[in-house]
C-alpha cells in the first residue's frame, strides 16, 4: 500500500474500533435507524478502500452467507404464515435482512483492512485498548469520570436502551458499573472480551501467559462483569494452536487449572450478590440472558426445526417469548418493551432464527471460512466467536460480524506469524 493508503486504512480500523465499541445508533425516524453507525462506517469505508484486494475464496463465502441468510427466509414456513408483518410491522424483515448485508459488508470490509496489519500491529492496537478500557473504567468509578460519561451517554443513546439500573448495580455488585460512553456496563465487557483475545492471539512476550489472566482478572474486578469469563476457552484454544498440542499448552492447561481455584475465590468474593440472586432464582437478568432463550428456542424448534423463524426475526417470535415468560415467571410486559423481546443469546437466537438445517449449513460454512482464512488457528477463532455469541443479541448485526472479523483478522495473522518461524 502507498503511504496515504495506509494511514486512511488505520484512521478507518480507528473508526470502526470506536463505533463498534460504543454502537450508537443514528435515528433517522421514530421507526427506521441505522444501527452502530460508527463500525459501518469504518468497515464499509474500508471494504471500498481495499475492494480489489478481496480474494475469490472471501467472496464464494460472502455469496455463501447470503445464500444462507435468504435460504432461512423463502424455504421457511414461518416466514410465509407471517406475511402480515410486512405491512404491520413496518417491513420487519426486509429491514431485518438490510441490516444483515450491511453488518456483512461491514465485517469483511474490517477484516480485509485488518488483513494487512502484521501480528505484533494488532497486538500493540489491542493492549493500547484494554489499557485505555481500564483506565477509562476504574476514573468512571474512582476519579468522577461518571458525570461526563453519563451526559455523553445521553446525547448518543435513546432512553429505552440507556442502562440507568444504579440501584440494582449498588445491590447486587457494592457500588455503580462503569458504563465509560456505552449505553450499559455490559457493553464494555463484549469489546474488552474481543480485544482480550485479539491480543492474547498475537502477542509473542514471554509474558503474555500470566499477562492475560492479569488483564482478564482486572477487567472483572474494574468493569465489573462476570461475563468477561467467557474468554477462558478461546484463550486456551490459543495455546492448543500456538503449541500444536505440544508442551507449551500443557504449561497453559496446568498454569489454567492452579488458578482456577483463586478466579472462583474471586468471583464469590467480588459477586457474592449477584451469585445469591443467580442461585435463588431472583436474577431476572441471568435468566433473560441465559434461560429463556432456549426455552424459546426449544418452543420455535417444535413448530418450525427445519428453518426455524428466518434470519433476523423478531416480531413473529414474540408468541414463543410471551409463553416462555410465562412459565418462567417473568413479566411478558416488561420483555415485549425490550428492543430483545427473544432474549439476549447471540447463541440461541441464531438457533431460532435458523433452525437445525439453517444452524449446521452456518456453522460448517463459518468452519471451512476460518480454516481458509486462519489456517491452523481456526479453533481458536471458533472458540472465541461461540463465547462471544453467548453476550450478544443476535448473528444479523453489526455486533456479531464485527467481532467476527476482529477475531478472524487476529487469528489469520496469528497463523502467518507462526508459518514464518
């Protein structure tokens, strides 16, 4: 690349990284917005920008994706019993489906551009992140950063979706979460998650084995969220492949095993509230997030398991939501409100949505995408993208396909390190 090109393709990865963290929305009507504006931006400025350096096995993937996402719509019955929605519900799918192949082109646009970074770039991009996400969390709770975080959150987010739940945080977690310009805590933890493993993937320190249980044991005590744990399996999964099952990753599982003992010490320690909530079944949260959405998918499967309710389907799910509500004790009321009425599983919604057929034709197709891109790191980027899914809404957003490209962009560059040496 020419010098002007490289710099517009690092302001560009810097335009993504900043709107795919803070996904803000930019409302154009009371009913039609374009979501995390900032990451389409970034990622379709770079899909333009590198549109020739695209190969032929990104776009046989692409046509693939596509195929899959229409597939999941014209050759499901639950599609054409809902053709009402069209008119009710303000064209739900067809909106549903632009946002898919914007996310889309968004995804490939950063992962091409990322591409071209070589592996210690993407790791000294993530580290500067995490250390910036860390200092960033611990002024909010600590250094009264919370004042202009909140009145910055105000101007970029809609009320509905801005977390004020300050009540909830001091009793379940001893003090206010850190929400550092995103519209809720846990938001922080789904960025931080993805650059935690973008780094560990690519950093070649002798330290960066203990370094990374350091990082990940700071972000839960500093950000406050458990959920950050979900990283534990990918970053194992990049031992096995950085070893090819050699030594080094029995150093890792043993390194694994000793300090498990001391993560769950800490945990407890840190969320003896919400862990009595979890446990005596008063976390409505947990049971959202974690519960109900494979209630309802188990719901949806027994009407529709080949193809399940299409990609991006929302309204014509909320029947199996309401009855799933119900006999989990939840209020329906309060979960049609949501903008997740299914839920908030990445995981479990993309099984709703696609059905058994659907799911296996996605998941091989993610499967043989990595193993052309990644190579021989391809389980650790399948690691990482199945906890990353557990924290996120859906697989048709710009979530979903931006930390797909984050994590394949690290893991191919991971495996070009490693054939070199």
């Amino acid at each position: 690349m020419t010098t002007p090109a490289r710099t517009l393709n690092r302001l560009l990865i810097v335009v993504f990284l900043t709107g795919f963290y803070l996904q803000a929305d930019l409302v154009l009507t009371a009913s039609l917005k374009i979501p995390a504006v900032g990451a389409l931006f970034g990622g379709l400025g770079l899909l333009a920008l590198h549109l020739g350096r695209l190969r032929h096995g990104d776009l046989v993937f692409v046509a693939t994706w596509i195929g899959l996402a229409l597939a999941s719509l014209v050759a499901n019955p639950a599609f054409w019993e809902a053709t009402e929605l069209w008119s009710r519900n303000d064209h739900a799918y067809a909106t549903s489906f632009a946002v898919f192949l914007a996310a889309l082109a968004m995804g490939i646009g950063a992962f091409t551009g990322l591409r071209l970074w070589r592996a210690e770039e993407i790791a000294r991009l993530a580290l500067s992140a995490l250390l910036l996400l860390l200092a960033g969390a611990a002024a909010e709770r600590w250094l009264g950063l919370a004042a202009i975080s909140d009145q910055v959150r105000t101007l970029l987010y809609a009320q509905d979706v801005t977390y004020a739940e300050n009540l909830r945080d001091q009793v379940l977690y001893g003090g206010v979460r850190p929400k550092l310009f995103t519209s809720e805590p846990s938001h922080i933890a789904k960025f931080y998650v993805v650059m935690l493993l973008a780094w560990y993937a690519t950093a070649s320190a002798w330290w960066r084995m203990p370094a990374v249980y350091s990082l990940l044991l700071a972000g839960v005590a500093v950000v406050q969220s458990p959920t950050m744990l979900v990283a534990l399996p990918a970053i194992w999964a990049a031992d096995l492949c950085r070893s090819r099952a050699g030594a080094g990753w029995l150093l890792a599982v043993a390194l694994a095993l000793a300090l498990a003992p001391l993560g769950l010490a800490a945990a407890e320690a840190l969320f003896a509230g919400r862990l009595e909530h979890i446990l005596s079944g008063q976390d409505t949260s947990f049971i959202y997030r974690a519960v109900m959405p494979f209630d309802v998918m188990a719901r949806v499967w027994a009407d529709h398991p080949l193809f399940g309710l299409g990609i991006g389907a929302k309204e014509s799910g909320i029947p199996y939501a309401v009855a799933a509500a119900h006999d989990l004790g939840l209020d329906a009321g309060i979960l049609l409100a949501t903008t997740s009425p299914l839920g908030n599983n990445g995981l479990a919604i993309g099984l709703i949505q696609l059905g058994a057929v659907g799911s296996v034709g996605f998941a091989a197709s993610l499967v043989a995408f990595w193993r052309f891109a990644c190579r021989g790191h391809w389980p650790f980027a399948a690691a990482g993208i199945l906890g990353y899914l557990l924290l996120i809404g859906g697989i048709n957003e710009p979530r979903f396909w931006g930390g797909l490209a984050l994590l394949s962009a690290a893991a191919a560059a991971a495996e070009r390190r490693a054939s070199e040496v």
